[in-house]
C-alpha cells in the first residue's frame, strides 16, 4: 500500500514527499553555509563590526537559523514537526523584514543625507523581532500540526491558506515593495550626484556610472563587499606572514 498525503489538494506518494524532503534540504544547507560564512566574518573581524554590517549580521543570522530549523525538523513526528514549522516561519518572517531595515538604512543615508540611523536599532529589534513574533502567534489560531507533509506548513484547508497568506506571504511582498521603492530612490540619487560629479569634472558619464552601480549593488548583495574581502585577505596574510616567519626562526635556531 503506497502511502500518501494531500499537500494543498495534491495527493503525494513517500517517495515524492522524501523527494520533496531532499530538496529541501539541500537548499537550506546552502543557504545555511552562506549565511554562516557571513556570520562568522562579523564575529571574526572587529573591523566589520560597524553599524551596517551589524544590520548585516542580523540577517545573515535570521536566516542561518531559518535554514537550519528547515533541515532538523521532521514532519513525522509532532513535535519536530511543530519545531520546524513555527522556527522556519518566526526566523524566515525575521530573515526579510532585516532586508527593509537595511534598507530604510540605505535610504536615509543617501537620501535624506541623515546621520542618525544608529539610533534606530532598538526600533529595529523590536520591529523585526516583534513582528515576527506576532505574525507566528497568528498562524497558530487554527493551525492543525497533524496536517503533514514532506515539511510542516500550515493546513491546506481554506482558514489555514488565509491565514498563511496574511502571516507570511503578506509581510513577504510588503517588503519586496518597500525595498524595491526605496533602492529606485537610491538609485535615481546616485544617478543625479553622477551626473553633477560628471559635469563638474567633464569626464565620460557611463563608465563612472557603471562604477557607481557595481557599488551599490555589491552594497545590496550584503556578504561579499569589498571590506569583507579585504578583511579576508588581511587575516590570510597575517596568518602567511606569521607561517613564515616561523618557519624563518625554526631554521635559524637549527643553525645555533
């Protein structure tokens, strides 16, 4: 007898639900190396700890953990399957609502020429942590855990979608437009200040602008900027140069 479970009025066999499963698993542990990666440079190198990077941080951490309670939680059993469900959605509501705050960042910063977005840490902790939390308390009102499938979600039944959308693909959009609002600002300013720069100076105005974009979208692409590689390769050649500076005394010592 071929077991089976209805996912959103679809009936799967075990097998494409272990199939499902692997995927599953597979995308979050690269997800999980990613965002690790960018964790353990924040905790590593001081000279990253700056209030952007911070923001940084926060994300990569949110959603590190999203991936992971993805991968340990297993929709066999009740309560691993009440684990996974609530910690993916409590870190991944978490992981994009760090993305706006970045953003909102960005923003006043280039924008509104502000300098005072460290004072809204707090303000953002409470919002993204907040919120979160709110949006996960909200999708336990009528949520049956004993619905499963190759992953625990929420039931399939018409109060469980709804709920779902309100909880989690609501906040989801809300943050892709506010982020894609606000980063065609910032690029429309970065345009202008181009374009000035270009016609005070009277150098080409494309290859400065495509200089300026790959800025800022390394900015956006958070992990791998250029302070991070230069961290990188400076602790690379500490370590080299003590290696062979070793290396150099060890001899030096079999002459003696």
């Amino acid at each position: 007898m071929v077991a089976s479970a209805a996912v959103a009025g679809v009936s799967l066999t075990a097998h494409q639900r272990n199939i499902l499963a692997g995927v599953n698993a597979g995308a979050s542990s690269l997800s999980f190396v990613g965002s690790g990666f960018i964790v353990l440079c924040y905790l590593l190198f001081k000279e990253l700890r700056k209030f952007s990077f911070k923001l940084v941080f926060y994300l990569a951490l949110s959603d590190m953990l999203c991936s992971f309670f993805s991968i340990v939680g297993d929709p066999s059993k009740g309560f691993f399957c009440s684990a996974q469900g609530y910690s993916t959605h409590f870190f991944c509501v978490a992981s994009f609502l760090w993305t706006t705050t970045i953003a909102f960042t960005l923003h006043r910063t280039v924008v509104k020429h502000k300098t005072d977005v460290e004072e809204f840490e707090a303000m953002f902790h409470l919002y993204v942590w907040g919120t979160s939390l709110a949006m996960t308390v909200i999708r336990s009102f009528g949520n049956d855990h004993r619905h499963l499938s190759a992953w625990c979600w929420t039931q399939s039944g018409l109060a469980g979608k709804a709920i779902h959308l309100l909880t989690f693909y609501m906040p989801l959009w809300g943050a892709i437009l506010y982020n894609g609002f606000t980063y065609f600002q910032v690029i429309r300013m970065l345009n202008n200040a181009t374009r000035m720069a270009v016609g005070m100076s009277g150098q080409p105005y494309a290859s400065d602008a495509r200089d300026n974009m790959r800025g800022l979208f390394n900015s956006i692409a958070y992990g791998l900027n250029s302070s991070v590689r230069r961290a990188i390769c400076e602790r690379v050649d500490k370590f080299n140069h003590n290696d062979v500076m070793g290396v150099g005394q060890g001899k030096e010592k079999e002459r003696i």
